[in-house]
C-alpha cells in the first residue's frame, strides 16, 4: 500500500553540497510528498551558502544533521564520493531514515548487499538512482523494447564518448582516478544501467582497454574501453572514450522489424520503421520521418527550456528533468512496489557487472602499470608526527591549489623555502607539492581557527586563493570578507609581508583605456563590472586601507591573461568557449592581449619576498608581445591539428544577449537579476596597453616576450597536455 495523499510530506537531508546537490535540492521542490529542511558538507561554508540558496538548515557532518532532533528527517540523500557512499548511506539507515543514493550504490557489491540487508532490517527504503533511465526520450525507447515495436532484439549497442576533465584538472587523488578499474565503477554504471534494465543479468565475453596513459605515482588510465557481451539473448556492444572530443551519449537497439536510437546528449529519440513502399521511396521516407521527428523534439526541448526559465513549466533541462523525475517516483512508492529501475538489487548488480568488466580489462593495479605502482605521496601536515624535527616553514601560500598557486610553490621550494599550504583538501596537492619541504594545514581560510593554526611562525603569506562562487553576498563573505580575515590576522600575528593577487580585470580595458600603468585607477564604474573584477577591486581597496591606517605589509599583483602548463588551452581570456570546439572571440581578435607565462607570475610573486620597501606598492604582471586572438587561435589550430569555429564576437552582441536573459529573469523575479553592462563585455577585449616598467624596474622581472616561446610554452605545451 503507497503512502496517504494527505500525510505531510518527507523532511530530507542532502549529504554533499556538490554540483548534483542543487539538481536535487530542485527535484525536491517540485516533488510530492518530500520536502528539503537540511544539507550538511564537511566544507561548512559551502553548506550554509547552499543553504541559503534553498532554505536548508546546513551542518558541518552527517551526525550533526540527522542528530538534530529540532530538525527532523525522514530520508537522506547520498551525493558523496563513491567510496563514502556505503558509510553514509549506513549512518542514515541505523538512523531510521531512508536513503537515496546517487549512483553507483557503492564500490563493491558486498557493500551494496549489506546496505540491502541493513535497510530491510530496519524496515526504511532504499533507492539508487541511474539518471538517464528516467529521461523522457529513454523511457519512450523502453515502451517501444517492451512492447516489441521493435521485434526481437537482436544487438543493443551503447555509446559514451566524453572527455573526462579530471585527468587535466584534477585533482589528482580523486577516487575514480585512483585504480585503473575504478572508472567501470564511476561511469559504467550509466551504461549498463539500460541494459540491465531491458535485458537482464550481462554475461561479459571481451573486454579491451587502450589508450593508456600514466597518472602521477605511476597510476595507469585507460581512456578506451570496449565490451562485447551477451544479455537475454542479446547481444550487447559497449564503446566507451574518456578523451577529449565531440561529445556522444547514445543507445541504439536493432531489432528484427525495426531500430532505435536514444541520443541523451542532444536529448532525441528516433524509432527508424520501414514503409510499404519500394526502396528508394521506402528510404525518402524513412528520412523525412527521422528530419521530422528530429525538428519536431528540438522544439520541445528548446520550448521545455525557455518556459522553465520564465518559470511556466517544471520540465526544463533533461538532465534536471531526469533526476526530478527519479525523485518523484522514489517518495511515490514510498510504503508501496518501488520502481524496478530505482531497486537496491539493480544497483548492486550493476556494481557487480561493473567491477567484473574492470578486472577483466585493466586488471590488477600492479599487473596494469607493469609493476607495483609509486603511492601518491601523503603531505606532511603541520604540527603532525615528525614535524618538530624539521625546519619549520616560514612562509604561507594560500591557493596552492589552483593554476598560479602550484607554480608558486614549486618556485618556492625550488629557491630553497620550506613553505606550508593551507588547503581544504591535500589530495588535491600534484604528486611535487607533498614531499619534504612542504608542510600542510587541512583547514578552510574563511575558519579562523584554521587560518590561525597556519599562520603559526610565518613571516610571509601569498594570498592567491579564489572563492569558486557565483552571487555577490557569496563574493562578499567568501572573497572579500575572507581577505578581511586573513589581513587582520597577518596583523595580529605581526606577518613580515602579505603578497596578495588582484587581476587586470578590475581595470576598464575597452576601447578608450589608452596604456594602463599602476597609476592608472580601477575602474571607477567597477560597480558596473562582472562580480569577479568587482569583488577584487574591493579586496584591494581594504587591504589598502589597512595599508594606510595600520600599516598592513601589503603588495598587490595584478597578472594578466595568465597561460602556460597545467592550463586549459581553450582560454576565456581569448573568448567564450562552447563545446571545446567553438570560439567565440572577445571583439574582433585583431589587437594584442595582456598575456603571460604561468612562470613568470610566479617568478614575480617570489621576487617580492626579497625586495625591500615596497609595501603598499601594486604591480602589473604583463609580457610584451604583439600575439592576438586570432593569432592564438591560429597557434592552438595548428598545434592540435584541429579547425575550431571562431566567431569574432562585438562586444554590443553579448550585451544584447545579455539584456534579453536579464529581461527574462526580470519576469521571473530570479534573484540574480543584476543589470547588465556594455562596459563589462567591452573590456573583455583588451583593447588597452600595459606598461609593466615598475615590475621590470623594482622587481627586476624578466618576463618571456619572445612570440615563439610563447607560443610554445603558453599554448602548445597546455594543448599537448589537454588534447592527446
């Protein structure tokens, strides 16, 4: 028997604020009979701006969350790293709650049995979700299966071919990039899903893995997969490549009277059925039946989208719509049959299919990477076991994260520094920053009490940390109020130095900016620029007044459009980049950009521990270089041998466009609704000069303006990188 239509509806927890948390938190405000009243992420900040964003209660730990007896639960949603799904997801149920998980159910099907066995003891629910089986088009493609529209299947072939950003960005601990088999684990499941679902259990007859390539420890990868199986009779083909490319998300069943072809990423369904008339015209109308069918489901997914928006309809992104609708039927048959496709059961099977595939193809670690393969290094953290012994470090980088911060610890470790980072997560640290040299506080900046353990004895601290954000009230507490903190601290800890980085962006860079020295004020329409340009602007502007009132040891750097290694080569700072494939330049591409080398900001930043006197000064980091969009477009084509589609863009065509969605969130009363601005798009042409003199001449920079060496270390080695 299902749950009553007038019983009051669940009160929910997420654990994990990640990405998929909002597509959840908007599942859950259309669904009946559940309700969001909780999040919790050990990065406590970014739970409570979640929160705030959804009207969830936010803790700091799962125990916190279903501990609160003020706060009811009643089901926990699992949005966590695959390896902490099962212990969660345990929690949760010793708890009482039921669970939902985001898939896979687990990393191995003994632990999926055990949630199976834990959840049936205490008598709560249990549901994976495998997205994609709850797609419209997929659904339609099931009914056609099912119903034997298509006849007796004869082979179902499943394509996934998308890049996987991780083995560029990182980081590089993450545990999908862990053990070579792990991938099947991560992403199998959204391939075998359908076939579990349609056909029942698969028997694997081949698996090969290519396209290795070694990540840091000696850890293999293998971007290509194939997989031949057998499943109801059927035979079954996965393709899957992880590199980067066009973007293909499809299943294709052919069947003894008819075909179908499910294609998730452009969000189609196609039944392909012969007429009754002879070849050629059987062939023309088979076309125009697909043209037609395929214009007909444009519109609908395009109508679905802008209707969402203007907030007519609940239908919106098929991504979203998906995960809504697994949502809707996992608290429908709450109490009553759960849906096959969101059973316990299937996740653990799928886990187990999953698993077998990757022993087959990659085998075990050690036999993979051709021996025992090189642990990735664990970082010393400050104040840990033999942490007296060492010499202490004495200076403190913030942001050694991200693209600058690596290449300014590696340069301080390099001139001989012990230095010690302050990261949120050390797994994210590449395999050079955590030996010796290197000490590590696991904490977040915006917690005093972690700021205040890392600043213990340093006499230096670079501020490069960036708050990954996107509202102004979250600019404000997690990048200016952030910096406020770190001043005061550095001041009550009697700092020697705080280096801190702004960027070029908070200048107005359009048409009539002429050449930009440090003289040269921020935009003084800064209100009227992207929040990011803005937000740095006022950072500077307090850490200036703390300069001036109490003496703050402070030097800003203002690095231009920054490139070189450990870089996408598709850079915004060239133009809005779509699909990797599509280029749309900032204005007409003609004038020189503000480039420079990755190094030589970093060799700037260290300079600045040294030269003495120049606290309170500013510092432009530019290369002389004549090198253009169209010449770094050029550059990239020729390096990657690929032809992107480059539009030179007038800055009055994103303005346009950007009045008309501002128009639309106007309507919609959106809470982001700022008024847009010409002189922001304007100023991403870069049509002004930078004179970097003062950082020649104080600093004794020397950054590479030779264009060939640019060329070589700023595009080419970041595309060998990002593009094999």
């Amino acid at each position: 028997m299902g749950r009553k239509s007038d019983a009051p509806p669940f009160r929910v927890g997420l654990v994990g604020t990640g990405y998929i948390a909002d597509w959840h938190a908007k599942a859950l405000g259309a669904a009946r009979g559940a309700s969001l009243v909780a999040a919790c992420d050990l990065d406590l900040a970014r739970a409570e701006a979640f929160g705030r964003r959804h009207g969830a209660r936010a803790y700091g730990s799962l125990e916190a969350m279903i501990g609160d007896e003020a706060n009811p639960l009643d089901a926990v949603h699992v949005l966590l790293p695959p390896d902490r799904h099962a212990a969660a997801a345990s929690a949760a149920i010793r708890a009482g709650k039921h669970v939902f998980l985001e898939k896979p159910m687990a990393v191995d099907a003994e632990e999926c049995s055990g949630l199976i066995g834990e959840a049936a003891a205490r008598g709560v629910a249990i549901g994976v979700n495998h997205n994609f089986l709850f797609a419209p088009n997929y659904e339609q493609f099931r009914g056609d299966v099912r119903s034997g529209r298509l006849g007796r299947l004869d082979r179902l072939t499943v394509t996934w071919h998308r890049g996987l950003d991780q083995l560029l960005s990182g980081p590089p601990d993450i545990w999908m990039l862990r053990d070579p088999r792990n991938i099947m684990l991560e992403i199998g499941p959204h391939c075998l899903a359908p076939v579990l679902d349609l056909l029942g259990p698969l028997e694997v007859i081949g698996v090969h893995a290519s396209n290795r390539m070694t990540l840091e420890g000696g850890r293999p990868f293998y971007r290509r997969w194939s997989v031949e199986g057998e499943a109801g009779g059927v035979a079954v083909s996965l393709h899957l490549s992880f590199a980067q490319g066009f973007t293909e998300q499809t299943i294709h069943a052919r069947g003894s009277v008819a075909a179908g072809t499910v294609d998730y990423e452009r969000d189609t369904y196609l039944l392909h059925r012969h007429s009754p008339y002879s070849l050629d015209f059987d062939r023309y109308r088979m076309i125009r039946e697909d043209a037609g069918a395929m214009a007909a489901q444009a519109r609908r997914t395009l109508a679905g989208s802008v209707l969402s928006k203007l907030k007519l309809s609940s239908r919106g992104n098929p991504y979203g719509l998906s995960i809504a609708r697994a949502v809707q039927a996992f608290y429908a048959g709450m109490g009553g049959a759960v849906d096959p496709r969101l059973s316990a059961e299937l996740g653990r099977d799928l886990i187990a299919a999953c698993a077998a595939i990757g022993r087959e193809g990659a085998g075990e670690p050690a036999a993979a990477a051709g021996g025992e393969p090189e642990p990735v290094a664990t970082p010393r953290e400050a104040g840990g076991e033999g942490a007296a012994a060492a010499t202490p470090a004495e200076v403190l980088v913030l942001g050694a994260t991200g693209f600058i911060g690596r290449e300014l610890a590696r340069q301080l470790l390099a001139s001989g520094r012990r230095i010690r980072l302050l990261v949120r997560s050390p797994g994210k640290l590449p395999a050079d920053l955590r030996g010796p040299g290197v000490e590590v506080v696991r904490g977040d900046l915006t917690r005093a009490e972690d700021l205040g353990r890392a600043l213990g004895g340093i006499k230096a601290v670079y501020h490069l940390a960036r708050a990954n954000v996107k509202t102004w009230e979250e600019y404000t507490e997690q990048e200016i109020e952030a910096t406020r903190r770190v001043a005061e601290a550095c001041l009550a800890r009697g700092v020697g130095r705080l280096i801190y980085t702004g960027t070029i962006d908070s200048y107005y860079a359009g048409g009539k900016a002429g050449t930009i020295t440090e003289d040269t004020p921020l935009d003084p329409q800064i209100a009227w620029r992207n929040l990011y340009a803005r937000a740095k602007a006022a950072s500077e502007g307090l850490l200036m007044d703390l300069h001036r009132d109490r003496g703050l040891p402070v030097v800003i750097f203002r690095p231009g459009i920054v490139i070189g290694r450990g870089s996408s080569p598709l850079h915004w700072g060239v133009g809005m980049w779509s699909w990797n494939s599509v280029c749309q330049v900032w204005g007409r591409g003609d004038n020189p950009l503000p480039l420079v080398l990755v190094e030589d900001v970093a060799s700037a930043l260290v300079a600045a521990l040294e030269v003495p006197g120049i606290e309170g000064e500013s510092f432009n980091l530019v290369a002389d270089t004549d090198l253009t969009a169209s010449d770094y477009l050029a550059a990239l084509e020729e390096h990657a041998g690929a032809s992107f589609q480059k539009l030179p863009t007038a800055p009055w065509r994103f303005y346009a466009a950007d009045v008309a969605k501002w128009a639309v969130k106007q309507m919609v009363r959106h809470p982001d609704r700022r008024r847009p601005s010409y002189r922001d798009w304007e100023s991403r042409t870069q049509r002004a000069r930078f004179d970097c003199t003062k950082a020649r001449n104080l600093l004794n920079w020397r950054p590479v303006c030779d264009r060939e060496e640019i060329i070589r270390r700023g595009i080419q080695q970041p595309a060998s990188q990002f593009l094999s």
